[in-house]
C-alpha cells in the first residue's frame, strides 16, 4: 500500500444507498472506510445522514461481497480472471441470438442501475447492442404507473412533477413513508426535518396510508385508507373540486384541455360512493378536498402505496389532475418538474410525438408494453413457455427478482433452466446463485458516483459529482469497465479497447448536436469538440460532454461561466441550481402540446374502477400491505451487521383486534396464504396497522441453498412475495399489486383442518 494512503484522511462521497443523495464525508485508514457523516457543506443534504449511509463502511467492507468473477465448470460457480469470464459471455450470447433469435436473449435491471453511474450510461448501449425487446427492470414493482400516467399527461413519461417540500403550504401524502424510506420519486434529504419545518411555517400535512407510520405520526392528519383504494379516494376528491367549483387552474388554464371531460369521467365518484370501499367517512374526503382547494399552496404526492396497487397508473393520474385543478402543477409550492444539468437543454414550446403503450406486446400473455419494458411479473413465463422468441439467456443487472418479483419459487426454476445467464453484482444471492457467469462490481467507496436520475426528481435544482474515495482494489474492474466490456462481448466485438463504448455515444451524441439548429454547437464538428472534452475516464468525459450541451453548460465556448466537469470538480460540496421554477409548456411533449388531462387509455380504464366501488370485503376480510425499515434496503442489505436486528426483523403486524379474533397472540406462528402460496411468520401484534390490514415487510426469505450471505441466511425471514402469483398487475403499466392483497392468516400452530385450501408452504423451504 502507498505510503501516503495509510494514514487516516477524509474523502467526499454522495451517498448511493437510497433517493436522498446525501453528501458523505467518508473517514479512511489505508484503504478502508472506518466512519461516514454528514457533508455539512453539501450544498443539498447539509450534513444529513441516516443509518444506513452511517453504516457504508461495513457495507463496503462485507466480507461477502464478490471480489473476483464466478463462472460455472461442472455445475459449479467457481472463482476466474476477467477475461475468462468476458470470454465465456462472448462465446454464448452472440451464439444463442443467432440460434434463437434477438429475443431469446433478456435483460433485467434492478434498482440498483440508477443509484450508479455505470447503470445510468451503459444499459442503452447494451439493448440496442442486443436489439432486443425482452428487456424487465423493478420499475413494473415500482413507478412505471407514475412514467405512464406522466407520459399520458405531459408526452414524456421522465417529466415527473416533485412537489415543493421547502415551500409548500400542504402536502397531502399517500403510499409514501418517507421518515423510514427518506422519499422516493422526490430527492429530499432530510425528508423528515423538510416535514417538520413545513409544520413550523404552519403549513399542513395530511398523510394517508392504513398504517400510522412514523410520517402518519408526523401529520395534523392521518387518513387511514382500505388498501388498494387511493384512486376511489383521489376521483372523490376531483369530483368535489369539480362539484363545489373549487378548481382555479390559474396560470395553466391555457396549457390544459379536458377539463370539462374530465370533470364527466369521475361525476360517479362521489364522496358517498367511495366512502365504504375506502372506509373514510364522506365528510372527511370533502375536507380533504376543500383544505387542498383553500390552501395557498400545496402539492399531491403519492409513492409506493399508491402506485403498487390495482389501480396504480389511475391513482398516479389523479395526483397530477388534483395538483393541476387547483393551479398547483408548475408553481413554486406546488409540484414542478425539476432540470437538472445533464438534461436536455430546453426547446422553445411546440407540439411533441407524444407517448405511445403497448407498441408490442409479451409474447405469452400478451402484455403491453410501457417504456420500452415488458411487467417483470411475466419473466417466469417468458422464460418458461417453448416456442420462437423464448428467452434462452439473461443478463441481469443489479436485480433480485427472485425476491422482489411475484412468485419467487416459479422464477428461482425458470432461471434454472436457462442455457445461459450473467449477473452483475457484488453478491452470490437468490437471484445471482444461477448465473454462468457472474461480475461482481467493486464497493461504493471505490466508484465515482453522479446522480443522473436523481437530480431529475431533487426538490432543489443542483449538481454534484464525487471521484472514488479509495482507488480501485487489486483484481477489482470499475463497474463502468464491466459493463462496458459486456457490451463488447455480447455485440461481437469482443476485446476490443471499452473505451470504444464511449467514444462511439459521444461521437453519436455530437453529431446529433451539430446538426441540431438549438444546440450552442450547430454547424461545428464533433471531432473539434471531442477533443475539447475533459476527463480521467470514459464516463467522465461522457459527463463532461452532457453538463456542457446541457441546460446550465457552457456550450464549448457559447457561456464561458457555464458548467464543465472541470468546474464541477472545483466545487467539491456541488453546486446550487436555486430553486425549482416553472416549466410549462416547454416540458410538454404530447401531440396537442398541452396538458392532456384525460388521456384515452386512462378514459378506458376508468371503468375498472367503477367496478371497484362494488367491491367490498367482508367484515373479516385480511388485506396485507408492505413496509419498509429505516435500516433496510429491498432485498440485499440484510448481511450488514450494523444495520441488521432490534426492529428490522421479518414480521407480520396484525391489529390487536385481528389478532385475537384469529387467536394469536405476540410472536407467534402464523400461516399466511394467497394466490400464489402461504408463507409461516411470527406475529407482531401492533395497533398502528389497521383493522383488516396485515403488513410484512419485502426483501427477506434468505434461505435458499447456494448463496453466500452469512449473516442474512442466519435470520432470512420469509419472501412475502411467495404470496403471489404473478396474475395481478395495474394493466397500463404492468406494475405488479404488491400492495392491498386479499390474504388468510391462521394460526401454524392450528389443528390440521383449519390450513388454507392450497395448503400452507413452509417458509423454511425451497420448493420446487
Ligand atoms: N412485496 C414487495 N415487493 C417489492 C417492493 C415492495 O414494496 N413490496 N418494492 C419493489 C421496489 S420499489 C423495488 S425498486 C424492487 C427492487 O428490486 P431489485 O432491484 O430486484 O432488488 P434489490 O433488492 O434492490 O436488489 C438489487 C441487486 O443489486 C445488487 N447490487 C447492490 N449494489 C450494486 C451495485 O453497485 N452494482 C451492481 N451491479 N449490483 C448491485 C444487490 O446485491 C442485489 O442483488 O423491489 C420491489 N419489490
Ligand atoms: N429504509 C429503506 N429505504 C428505502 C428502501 C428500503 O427498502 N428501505 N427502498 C427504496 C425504494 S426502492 C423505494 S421505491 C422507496 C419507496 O419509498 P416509499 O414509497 O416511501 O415506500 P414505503 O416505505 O414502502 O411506503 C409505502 C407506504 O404505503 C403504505 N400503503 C400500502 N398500501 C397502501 C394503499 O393502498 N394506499 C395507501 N395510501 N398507502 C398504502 C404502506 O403502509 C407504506 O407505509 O424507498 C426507498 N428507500
Ligand atoms: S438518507 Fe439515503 S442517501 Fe442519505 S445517508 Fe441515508 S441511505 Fe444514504
Ligand atoms: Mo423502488
């Protein structure tokens, strides 16, 4: 080791472990991360820290994470060097396009892919290499409802208003726990002190969501729903705003058309109506609505509780047409569409292409498809059903389906039997066990880290950008590199320099630029401005080429003040954009070049949720919902011992009320079943859960053969998503329900009679 790394020094590194971003300062012995606080001079986060990112050094020293490439001889993963595994890639995928065909060969990306700057730049250049359309990412267990309902009403499924926490006069709050998760869809460190501050000013928060979290707890008020029934609630709200001619769309009303079409479409969904299926009282939803209408400003922001369900792409909807009826999508203390530094640089407002679904469809079940993507819930089938097109390989990026997916087991199988699958990841998990090849990337302390996704969702316009905060280890690749280099392997270029996959998207994207009569560039050539980039690597010169073309750049010379990575790099804390600031119409892409309020696939759903008006659940009827701990992180933080016990523990809460109902009593066995199987948990008897709603927490069933996760296999917990089947989806977006599904709970201690019809499935193992 260099001398001058061993003694203790501190670096900068932004925190990729959740949406928040927060700046860290990292303390580092040698080449080892002992400590991590706050940044107090980010210019975003301002010291802010949580325990997770508190915990980065153990993360980054686990002593299970991959540190050299697996390939498979024999049946068994075993340790190689980096160009026998690129080698082994480069013989079977090229080979089973050719012999099945582009769509036998699949990508997934997971979570992971947009809080790393390799899973921001090299996926495109993957599929296109691929030319595939079997491609399945988290966002159909997540936003893709937000992507589609945006993508409907504004032309640009990316366009996602965030609302404006600094300065907002009300916030009303559904299906997000932002004080456990630190918010989602809305980049906010410090979620919770930004609450309590709007509190301060005297503002107002409502939050709604069957269980009192911690956010619940923080609210002038707590609206504790039916699961499963936000989009009842939110057309009950629209109709009274419409009803009680409490809409003012103000600056909008040009930029808007549907309005009275709209107002038509929710004229059943009276407060009366959705009262009983949402279990909130008719007057209480016309408060709801007449606080938002009445307040000076206020922004509607729905998340995970509200997306993941039934009617999630029609829940996302109605929070935008809430916010644009009353004149609060696009003004500062409502909800506005950030810009952040790498984005496009803004055209002068006209017509767009706008946002087309299900321009193909899966090939079994025939879903459509939204972005670009087919519903993960549909990856089983794809690979399991014979037939032209069947998947035959997988690639897969940063993703645990095999837990954050419906129907694990089924999945588990199916990957099983692929002739050939690759996994980047820096653990041998659930998912990654079957892979023939599998890339571990090196651990966040050793990458750079810019948020391209995330400071397009910020509450704050600004830029930051960290360098690794310890040099690459031994034997390691940088994750860019790995990505790169499977690139090259899967498109028959093979062994070619990576920095080829580089230079090839900066040609493209500056030849795209010259020709472009907006662009500060036009008319020049890309050869010229090329070599005017700066940079130690491909991603930073790509970096560097983005934050010059993009909205605060300097052009190549047009605004010498404006931003270059250099620049960037002489402001180590980052730098503050100011403010979110309106942005219509020039951020509108549909056909009209207005607001769309009532697209027709959202006009044609509609129906569906009439049906659900009907819909009631008997007295006893259990509907389990999810959770998330503020020590958790999905599927793979269990193996952190910092982070690991006390309270994040894999439990079933239950109302006190239910439980003695089903005779249960504090830490129990219970049997939970639904559609897809039946998992056995403890009980955890918590009255902050409603009556007739249970909650278990997603991430957990660590116990399959084959992994290496010490710790997390010694307290695995049960996969709650073993409850599904896979046959529930919000049908816009192909977004599983994952949230508000009819369940049974008995007790497993209970004599043989009383298991659920399909008979309960021991948690404990793996069935095949
Ligand atoms: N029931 C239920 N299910 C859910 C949810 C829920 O609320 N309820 N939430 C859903 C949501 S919102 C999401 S986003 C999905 C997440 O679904 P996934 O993305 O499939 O799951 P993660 O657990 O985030 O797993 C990420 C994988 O990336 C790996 N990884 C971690 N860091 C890196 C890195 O730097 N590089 C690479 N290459 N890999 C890395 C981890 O080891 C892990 O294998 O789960 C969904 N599933
Ligand atoms: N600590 C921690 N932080 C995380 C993660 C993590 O696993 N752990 N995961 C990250 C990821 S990938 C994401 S996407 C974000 C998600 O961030 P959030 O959206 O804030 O996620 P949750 O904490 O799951 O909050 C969802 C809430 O919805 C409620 N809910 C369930 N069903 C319904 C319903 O039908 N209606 C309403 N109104 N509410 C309902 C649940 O009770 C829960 O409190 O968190 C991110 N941050
Ligand atoms: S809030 Fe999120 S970004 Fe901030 S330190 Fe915690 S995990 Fe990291
Ligand atoms: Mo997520």
């Amino acid at each position: 080791m260099p001398h001058e790394l061993s003694s203790s020094r501190t670096a900068l590194r932004i925190c990729p472990l959740c949406e928040a971003t927060c700046g860290l300062t990292l303390t580092i012995e040698g080449t080892r991360v002992t400590g991590a606080r706050g940044d107090r001079d980010d210019v975003l986060s301002r010291g802010f820290i949580c325990p997770k990112g508190a915990s980065i050094g153990g993360l980054d020293a686990d002593p299970d994470r991959l540190r050299t490439p697996l390939v498979r001889r024999n049946g068994r993963l075993t340790e190689t060097s980096w160009s026998d595994a690129f080698d082994v890639i480069a013989d079977a995928v090229p080979a089973l396009a050719q012999e099945h065909g582009q769509q036998a060969v699949g990508v997934v990306l997971g979570n992971p892919n947009v809080h790393t700057m390799a899973g921001a730049l090299y996926p495109s250049a993957l599929l296109s290499a691929l030319r595939t359309r079997s491609l399945f990412t988290a966002s159909t267990l997540d936003q893709m409802p937000k992507h589609v309902s945006s993508g409907l009403l504004f032309g640009d499924p990316n366009a996602i208003p965030v609302p404006d926490l600094d300065r907002t006069d009300h916030l009303l709050l559904l299906g997000a726990n932002p004080l456990e998760s630190n918010g989602s869809l809305c980049t906010a460190p410090d979620f919770p002190g930004r609450l309590k501050a709007l509190r301060r000013r005297g503002g107002t928060l409502t939050v709604v969501d069957p269980r009192r979290t911690r956010t619940a707890r923080l609210a002038d008020r707590h609206v504790a729903i039916r699961p499963g029934t936000d989009a009842l609630l939110l057309a009950a709200l629209t109709h009274v705003l419409f009803e009680e001619k409490l809409t003012a769309t103000g600056a909008l009303a040009q930029h808007v058309e549907g309005l009275d079409e709209t107002a038509h479409a929710v004229r059943e969904f009276t407060p009366e109506a959705v009262a009983g299926a949402c279990d909130i009282e008719a007057a209480t939803i016309r408060a709801i609505a007449r606080e938002l209408a009445a307040a000076r400003t206020a922004a509607v922001y729905g998340r995970i509780g509200s997306c993941t369900v039934e009617h999630g792409t029609l829940a996302s909807w109605l929070v935008d047409v809430l916010n644009i009826l009353t004149g609060n999508l696009d003004r500062p203390g409502g909800a506005l569409f950030p810009l952040s530094a790498t984005a496009r640089t803004p055209r002068p407002a006209a017509p767009g292409k706008g946002f087309a679904l299900g321009r193909w469809t899966s090939r079994v079940s025939g879903h459509p498809e939204a972005k670009g993507e087919l519903p993960i819930s549909a990856l089983a089938e794809e690979i399991e059903t014979p037939g032209e097109g069947r998947i035959r390989a997988l690639i897969v990026l940063a993703a645990n389906p095999v837990l954050s997916a419906p129907d694990g087991d089924r999945l588990d199988r199916a990957l099983d039997g692929l002739d050939f699958m690759v996994a980047v990841d820096p653990y041998l998990n659930e998912t990654s066990r079957h892979a023939h090849v599998v890339l571990p990337p090196p651990p966040p302390s050793q990458s750079a880290h810019f948020d391209f996704a995330f400071n397009a969702l910020a509450v704050r316009n600004q830029v930051r950008y960290t360098r690794p905060a310890v040099p690459l280890g031994d034997g390691l690749l940088d994750e860019s590199e790995i990505l790169a280099r499977l690139v090259l392997a899967v498109s028959g270029m093979h062994g070619a320099d990576p920095c080829t996959v580089d230079t090839t998207v900066v040609d493209r994207m500056l030849t795209r630029a010259v020709a472009d009569p907006h662009s500060p560039v036009h008319g020049r050539t890309p050869a010229e401005l090329a070599a005017a980039l700066t940079g130690r690597t491909g991603p930073e010169r790509r970096l560097d080429l983005m934050l010059r073309l993009g909205p605060y750049g300097e052009g190549f010379g047009a605004d010498p003040e404006g931003l270059t990575l250099e620049r960037l790099l002489a402001h180590p804390h980052g730098i503050d954009l100011g403010p979110l600031r309106p942005r219509i119409p020039e951020v509108l892409a549909t056909r009209s070049g207005r607001v769309e309020l009532l697209p027709a696939p959202i006009a044609a759903d509609l129906p569906r949720l009439r049906h659900a008006l009907a819909d009631r659940h008997g007295p006893d009827a259990l509907l389990l919902v999810g959770r998330r701990h503020l020590r958790s992180n999905n599927s793979w933080m269990h193996n952190i011992a910092e982070l690991s016990g006390g309270s994040n523990v894999c439990t079933l809460q239950m109302h006190p009320a239910d439980a003695a109902r089903l005779g249960l009593a504090d830490g129990a066995p219970a049997t939970v079943a639904s559609d897809g199987g039946a998992v056995t948990v403890p009980v955890e008897i918590d009255d902050g859960v409603r009556a007739g709603v249970v909650s278990l927490p997603h991430g957990w069933g660590h116990n399959r053969p084959g992994t290496r996760m010490s710790l997390a296999a010694a307290h695995p917990g049960v996969n709650v998503n073993q409850l599904l089947d896979g046959s529930r989806l919000d049908p816009l977006s192909g977004t599983a329900v994952l949230n508000g599904i009819p369940v049974t709970v008995t007790s497993a201690a209970a004599p043989a009679g009383a298991v659920p019809r399909r008979g309960p499935r021991s948690a404990s193992r793996n069935h095949t």
